[in-house]
C-alpha cells in the first residue's frame, strides 16, 4: 500500500512538473511512468495465476522445545520469472488466542520451483495450527502486488506435554474382589463375552471399530455396539476443567495436562486399565476414553488439544454415573484447574485424600 501511494505521488509530482516545465525530458518522464502501470499490472496478473503454493509438515509431531521443519512449497509455471513474492504465515496454539505471525520472501526463476525452510519451535504443548493467510506476486519494483489462491490453508502440529508417570498407592486386591462381586454380574446380558450388551448412538470417543455399520447404513446417524463384558477397569479418572476466569484459553494448559496425563500414566504402570472422564462444553455432553495401553494416552492428548476450559459448573461423577451405570469402579480420582489431585472410592464416595 506505502509503494502505491508514493507511486500515485510520484505521478502527481511529475504530472505537476510537466505542466510548469513542458520540457521533452520532463514530458517523457511522466509519459514513461504512466505507461510503466500497464506492464506491471500484467506481469503481475499473469504471475498470480500461473504460481501454485503448498504447505508441507513431514513429521506433524514434536515434544516442548524441540523444533520441527515447515516447508513451503512454490511453483512457478510461468515463463518469466518471479522477482517479488511475500507470504503471510500464521502460528496459533489451539489454546491461546493471539497468534505468531511470520513474513517470508520468495524469489523464483521461469518454469522452476523452489522450497523454503524454516523451522518451529514451541515452549507450550498444545495444537499448533500452521496457516498462510496471505501469499502475493508483486511486480519489478514491488507496487502492484496481487494474491495468489490457496488451496491448502490449514495444517497443525502437536506438541506433547512432558509426561511423568506418578507413583500411586493401588491395591490390587480390591480389583479382584470387584471382579467376582454380584453388583458386575448384574451388568452381563449374557454368559458369552462376545454377546453386545446394547447398541446406542454414538458419542465422541468412541473406537471406530466399535460401529455397527449394518444399523448405521439403515439409520441417519452412526450407532456403536457396546459389548456385555467390557475390559474392567477398577478407575476413573475425571478431569474437571470448569474455570470461570479464563473460557476461552487455556492458560494452564502445561500444568493442567502434564499432571493429568502422568496420572493415567502411573495408573497404567500400575497395569490399571483405565477410563478417563471429562465434559465437552462443545457438544454438551460427558466424554469418556478407555486407557489400557501407552497408545491410549496419546490417543487422550489428541483428544484434550480440541478442549478449552468452561464455565459451567459440572458434577462430572454423578453425570457420568447418570450416563454410564452399568460401569462400577473401586477408585476414582479428580483433577481441577487448581492442580488440585483428589483421591476417592467409588460412586458416591466423595473425595476422601488430596495427593496434590
């Protein structure tokens, strides 16, 4: 915009100097930078249209402090080649409102492409979206600059949490005693494991193995097959993000999810299958993920970067018994944006011992 107004300017300028000066010199100046608009807006014109851009993550993951490479790929199918090319490049954690912004310049011979590198980095996990609000061709001198479609304007990154396994105080004991109580009998709708205990529709979370694609081809929505005897899992932990202050960042999102992800951990160590109990303020509704081995944990993290803090004031127990009764468990724990850990028994126990 600057470069246009002081080419308007110098026009203006020597437009004025031609008329008080009606020299050859003068004259031929002002007529040559009139005529140096058509040329540039074409070259410009032509160029937008036949360059192509694309985005490139090769390996879309990275841990705190480590740095990943983002590629940006140009193309340039014209036959004159590109001298002046600016990209807007946006980096927004999920978590954060304010984004990174990055300018990058490019330059690009006739018919040939070229890649430009540049790696990222983030000191707080979370998702990372990688995004091109702008890209633009511009002319010789760079006044006439015009923007280039983009196809691919949205890539992301996870950046994961430091994970610590807690060490917790589990006994065993109770899982067996559960195990063969009569309360879990009442739950099995049949002898055979293999037997579906109900089909419902399907809630976010669920596995994608679980489908009953028969019914679902028949229905309008998708509807999921739950089984009479489910893997035990003697805990539950529920992840209450109800914070009134800030709803729409996560400002605490490190601590919050390293604390809450070393507990599923150390439970999993434990060899606690697990289910982990949280509200989606999006959909309204109580999301629950089975833990039973390391790649459950990262299949959570995924599922917890697409959650932001709410302001609603939840019962997550009492809504996730509502929800789920068929599910008893012997050990609970809850984790609240006061980082505070609270151990329990099972329904309706109540928080009895802080561990954090």
């Amino acid at each position: 915009m600057i470069r246009i107004i002081l080419y308007l300017l110098t026009v203006l300028t020597m437009g004025y100097l031609a008329l008080i000066y009606p020299k050859k010199v003068v004259i031929a100046l002002f007529v040559t930078i009139i005529l140096f608009f058509f040329p540039s807006l074409f070259y410009s014109i032509y160029l937008s249209r036949k360059v192509k851009i694309k985005v490139r993550i090769p390996v879309p993951l990275m841990e705190k402090t480590q740095s990943t490479e983002v590629h940006i790929l140009v193309d340039n199918c014209g036959n004159i080649p590109l001298l002046r090319a600016k990209l807007d490049l946006a980096v927004k954690n999920y978590y954060h409102k304010k984004a990174v912004k990055k300018k990058i310049r490019l330059q690009i011979n006739k018919k040939d492409a070229t890649s430009s590198i540049f790696k990222l980095s983030s000191n707080n996990c979370g998702r990372l979206s990688v995004s091109i609000k702008n890209f633009f061709v511009g002319d010789l001198l760079g006044v006439f600059y015009l923007p280039v479609k983009i196809k691919e304007k949205k890539l992301f990154i996870h950046v994961l949490p430091d994970i610590e396994p807690m060490n917790l105080n589990i006994d065993k004991n109770i899982w067996n005693i559960m195990e063969d109580s009569h309360f879990y009998d009442l739950n099995k709708a049949g002898d055979d494991p293999s037997e579906v205990f109900q089909i419902r529709a399907y809630r976010k979370g669920d596995r994608i193995k679980n489908i009953y694609w028969k019914l679902t081809s028949r229905s309008e929505e998708l509807m999921i097959k739950e089984f009479s005897r489910p893997v035990l899992c003697p805990a539950v932990l529920f992840l209450d993000m109800m914070d009134k202050n800030s709803p729409n960042e996560f400002l605490k999102a490190d601590n919050y999810l390293e604390k809450a992800l070393s507990v599923s951990s150390g439970l999993l160590e434990k060899d606690c299958c697990h289910m982990v109990v949280y509200y989606d303020a999006v959909s309204g509704c109580i999301q629950r993920i089975k833990i039973e081995k390391e790649d459950h944990i990262y299949e959570l993290t995924d599922h917890l970067f697409q959650m932001l803090p709410y302001e609603k004031d939840i019962d997550l127990e009492e809504h996730y018994h509502l929800e789920y009764p068929q599910h008893q468990y012997s050990i609970s724990y809850l984790l609240n944006m006061h980082m505070e850990l609270w151990e329990g028994g099972g329904y309706s126990c109540g928080r009895e011992k802080k561990l954090l």
